[in-house]
C-alpha cells in the first residue's frame, strides 16, 4: 500500500498534558533542552515519528506558555492535523482560545480534541469539562471535530485516540508532491563531522539526496547531501514529510529560522505583501494605520507596519483587505496563510491569506479596496458574490466596474447566482447577496428587539434612528427595503414612524412590573382625589430615571389621563367619571354646578376634569355652560 505523509500538530494552554500526550503516543520525549526538563514546560518545538500503519506521520509538539506563541505559530504552520490538547482538571484556558484563533487564521481545517489527564477527576466533572469545550469550540475548526478522553500515565482512551487519528488521516488529501519544492526553516543545528543540518516540513514537491536548491532571502545556492526522517536517511522525501537536511554551502551562522529552501526561482520575494486580514474577536487595543507589527508566515518572523486603505485604525473583529510592508523581504506566495502580532503590548492582531505576494504601493481610498477585492478573483459568480458581501448593494452596472466581468458573461452569472438563490434582485438591476440580506433581516430584527428588552414601555423604534444605527453596517437603502419587506412578511409591523416586532405590545419593565402595577393600581384607588404621579412611584420605590418613561408609556396608550403636569388619572375612573357627569346631565349643556352634582370631587379636581374634556374635545366650553361633542369623543363612553 503506497504511504500517506502527514505532519500532526499538538497544541493548547501550558502545562495539559501535550508533551506527555506526545510521548505516550511515541514513546518519544520531545523535551529536549536542560531548561525544558527543568522548568517542566516545552519552549521550543518538538517533534517525534508516530506511524499508523500506511499513514507515515510526525507529531510537532508546540509550546503552550503565552511566551512562547512565536514558536507555536512556526510550529503548526504546515501541519495537516492539530490535536487540541486540553486538561480535564482545568478545561479551557487562555491558550487554549489564543491557539483555537491562530490555528482558524492558519488555515487549519483539520482537529480533533483531546481531553487528558481525565483519571484525576470524577465523571461528573468530566461532563462539565466537556460542556464548557463543546460551547468554547462553536463556530471554531473545532466545531465538529472528535472529542477524545485520554490520560497518558495510565493510559486510558489512548487506544481510541490512535483510531480515531487514523479515521481523520483518512479523510485528509495528500499534499501536492508535484512540481517546485519548498522547505519553511524552523531549526537549524550542526552535527559532529557532517556539518550544517537544517530541518522543516515539506510544503509542497519533492527532495532527493543530491539536489541543488537555494536558500532565500539569501539567494545562496547549497547541495542537500543527505537527507533523514527521524532519524533514518533516505534518498528522498515528500509533501508532507518532517525532514533534515544536511547541506554544504553555508555554515549554521548563516541559517536562521525563517529562512526557506527552494528548488526554483518561480518562488517570489518581497517586503509589500497585499492581504486579507481576519482580527481576532476580542481586540485590547485599536490597531492605527502605520502601526508596528511582527508578521509570522510559515516559520518567518518579521517585523513591519500595517497599511490601511478605508480607516485610520482597527479596533473591532472584521476581515478587512490591507497591506503589510515588511522591514526585510520573505518568500511568499498568494494563498499563504499568516498570523499578525502586536510587538507591545503583545497581542495577536489576526491573521489571514496572502492576495498578492508583490504588493504596490496604493492610495488611500475606496478605489483601492476595491481594487484589492478585484484581485481575489475566483468564478464570475464568486467574484459578483464578493463584491456584494463586501459592497452589499450595487447595481449591475457598478457590478461591471467592481468585478472586472465583461458585460457579455455578467447576464449569464447574474441568472446562475439568482437561480442558486445565492443573490437577491431587490430592484430593477439592483442587487444584494442572499447572505447580506438575510444578515440585514437578521440585524434589523435584533436591534428593534433589543430596542423592545431596553424600552419596553415605548411603541417601537423610530425609523429614522433605527436607520442612523445600521448606516455603518448596512446601506440605507437596503435597511429601507428589508424594513418594509419585513412589514410585508408579517415579521415587523410599522405604526407611523415607530418599527416594532410584530404581536409586541408596550408593557412595564419585567424587573419592576410588580411596583408599577401597584403604584398604578394606587392611583385607580384614589379616584378624582390623586397626589401627583410620581408620588405613587416614589411610595413603591420606582427609579427616578423611569418617571419620565412610564409617565410617557400611560399617557401615549391612554392608561392614564393628564390632569395637570403632576396629576394622571387611570383610564378606568376617567370613563367611569365621563359616564357619572353624561348620566347626570341627560347629555345636555351644563355647568360646574351641575357637574359637581354627579361628580364627587374637590372643586379643584372637577375643574382640571372639566378643562381635561375640553382638551380632548368631549366637550365644549361656552361662557358659563359647557356642551357635549359626543362624535369627537375618543372614549367610547357609552359602552364602558
């Protein structure tokens, strides 16, 4: 059976358990420095042969202490698939997260968990742990990947674990052994009377005993005079394959990690390099236009600055298009993968993919964006399905100038994507992909309802500042249409000016709907013979700041009724009293005698209730007599 070459990468938070997960698997201590046996924690990588049958396999043993990230990132760069090491008796810790993000900007798609240490725990713990890692892993590489309970000392799940890799090798591509080689440098040593040895993981081609290749950026030629895999020589290796190589040509001085092994001069070298960048998702600091970086690629670790063309600074978790421009040239090539860090205060800014190894210097503008979003090309329908993640709503003509299609295939891939169901027409040659749009949906009806949890006692949010939060996330345009194609669907509903989720209904704060409710009921109690609103409010020991809101909230749905500034009635006694003063007038003129007859009330009251019927036009003051204005009556008092 022809082998299968693959590197294995072990990563996670310090001190899990991954060395020694590592040597149960092996039988091999990765730790080989003094200061690693005597601190008990792994600072440089560590590699050891693991084969499962056809499947030839290296382990990379990466550190998991924060200060050691530089090495961790050369470390899985190449890898095909990463263990996530975490220990049962602390679950998920910072470098868990940190690696987890590293290995997603990476390009990593390929994991499987592994939870160690488990014989010191009970079950119940165990299931917690588990728990915990399934809610941390969402959305991650990890999401769906196999979740393994092991201990290295006594050797619990380990069998398993060995199944389960070689179930996900299966799965795995073989990396491309055909055409130019390329080694990333990651250790660099001599050998007592056999010279400079380097070693690394193959990326792509093939080395055999013998050949020539070149080192960059040195652009020094060199001879592979003999070649091992873990220990044993051979003649050649492949894709995918842990190698040292012995070379002639430059002494150990003249090699540093970083550097890179070559076959050919088709790989390009530069220090302006056109990206697409991923940030982490929680940022300490903003990121400013111009701003020191360290940018790692394969083992390379350069220092250079982060050019910005649509903002002055980076400071939320978004994929931009940007430039980096490196102090020295690397060797680099589109589709790459790289991790970005802040020198200080260290941090991992993101990560993400080569566009154009041979950047060029660009202005400041959108027409560079856009130019850079040209240049990640793909099938005409993928390129239009970029431009409208990235533009969100465009017309076909701008489509034409965004994507560089030519107008006699932009029909056709127009039709393909709305067949697909992949975009959405929202007007005559104005389009949105199916993604944005639902994501504008999605936006809007979160807002309006987080607006609901934080103002329940209002009818809705006002459309104009519903738009005026979205206009940097979505085109106004495209909020106004999604708005009232969710009121057309039934999903939003639209009184006035006011947007509101369907079926809602203004209500009292859950947290203080008990008071309120008292407070409210106090005041139904009291009649005609109220104390000023607030009052109530204060009794029930309702926060000042929601006085304003709830005065508001009974006023605008007709709970209450206003009969100065300070004093509401309840809704229940104004009909009730409406009725008394209609009954004992006969629905004739009258005056504050009159009225004083069928209402029982100071005289101070019956007049602010007199003057309220006026301002609602129930009635009509004339002279001394007020008559009724019953088809202006907003209350149906007849039937209350």
């Amino acid at each position: 059976m022809k082998p299968h070459y693959f590197t294995i990468g072990m990563a996670g938070h310090i001190d899990h358990g991954k060395t020694s997960l590592t040597k149960a698997l092996t039988n091999v201590d990765t730790d080989r420095l003094k200061e690693e046996k005597e601190r008990k924690i792994s600072i440089e990588l560590g590699y050891a042969p693991f084969p499962l049958d056809e499947y030839k396999t290296s382990i990379v043993d990466v550190p998991g202490h924060e200060k050691f990230i530089r090495q961790m990132i050369a470390g899985v760069a190449g890898i095909d698939l990463v263990i996530l090491v975490i220990a049962a008796d602390e679950g998920v810790m910072p470098q868990t997260e940190e690696h987890i993000e590293i290995l997603s900007f990476l390009g990593i798609e390929h994991g499987i968990i592994a939870v160690t240490k488990v014989d010191r725990v009970e079950q119940d713990f165990i299931e917690l742990i588990e728990e915990d890692i399934k809610s941390t892993v969402k959305s991650t590489i990890f999401e769906h990947a196999d979740i393994v309970f092991v201990d290295s000392i006594t050797g619990t799940g380990l069998t398993n674990l060995r199944l389960t890799i070689k179930q996900n090798l299966s799965k795995l591509p073989q990396r491309n052994a055909i055409g130019a080689f390329r080694l990333p440098i990651d250790q660099v040593f001599t050998v007592q009377g056999q010279g400079t040895v380097v070693r690394g993981t193959v990326y792509e081609g093939t080395i055999e005993t013998g050949d020539v290749l070149t080192v960059l950026p040195q652009n020094v030629s060199v001879k592979a005079r003999k070649l091992h895999v873990h220990n044993q020589e051979k003649e050649v290796a492949v894709a995918g394959q842990r190698v040292a190589i012995n070379l002639s040509g430059l002494t150990k001085e003249e090699l540093k990690r970083g550097d890179v092994l070559v076959s050919s001069g088709e790989f390009p070298m530069s220090d302006t390099i056109d990206i697409s960048l991923t940030t982490v998702h929680d940022l300490q600091f903003p990121v400013k236009q111009r701003a020191p970086i360290k940018f790692h690629s394969a083992t390379s670790e350069v220092m250079g600055k982060i050019i910005f063309f649509d903002r002055k600074e980076l400071h939320k978790s978004e994929e931009i298009l940007c430039q980096i421009r490196l102090e020295e040239k690397i060797m680099i090539k589109r589709g790459d993968r790289f991790v970005i860090r802040r020198p200080s205060p260290v941090e991992t800014i993101g990560g993400g993919w080569v566009i154009d190894p041979l950047g060029e210097k660009q202005k400041f503008g959108e027409k560079t964006i856009q130019k850079l979003e040209r240049k990640k090309e793909g099938s005409p329908t993928e390129r239009i399905l970029d431009a409208l993640h990235s533009l969100q709503l465009v017309t076909k003509k701008e489509l034409l100038q965004f994507t560089s299609i030519p107008v006699e295939t932009m029909g056709e891939a127009l039709n393909v994507a709305l067949t697909e169901n992949s975009i959405v027409e929202l007007d005559s040659d104005v389009f949105t992909s199916k993604a944005v749009y639902e994501d504008a949906k999605s936006q809007l009806f979160e807002l309006v309802r987080k607006y609901h949890a934080v103002y329940p006692l209002r009818t809705g949010m006002n459309k104009a500042e519903c738009m005026k939060a979205l206009d940097k996330k979505i085109p106004a345009r495209l909020t106004e249409i999604v708005i009232d194609k969710e009121v057309e669907e039934g999903i939003l509903a639209k009184n006035k000016q006011y947007i509101a989720v369907f079926g809602f209904k203004p209500h009292f704060p859950d947290s203080w709907k008990n008071r309120l409710e008292h407070a409210f009921a106090r005041l139904q109690d009291d009649e005609l013979a109220v104390k000023p609103w607030n009052e109530y409010m204060t009794n029930e020991k309702v926060p000042e700041k929601l006085y304003p809101e709830v005065t508001h909230f009974l006023l605008q749905n007709q709970l209450a009724f206003p009969l100065d500034e300070s004093h509401l009635i309840h809704r229940d006694v104004f009909v009730a009293q409406l009725k008394k003063l209609y009954e004992a007038t006969s629905g004739q003129a009258f005056g504050v005698q009159e009225a004083k007859a069928g209402i029982a009330a100071s005289r101070k009251n019956l007049i602010l209730f007199l003057e309220l019927l006026d301002q609602l036009k129930i009635t009509q003051r004339t002279e001394e007599k007020r008559i009724w204005v019953k088809e202006s009556c907003p209350v149906h008092f007849e039937d209350a």
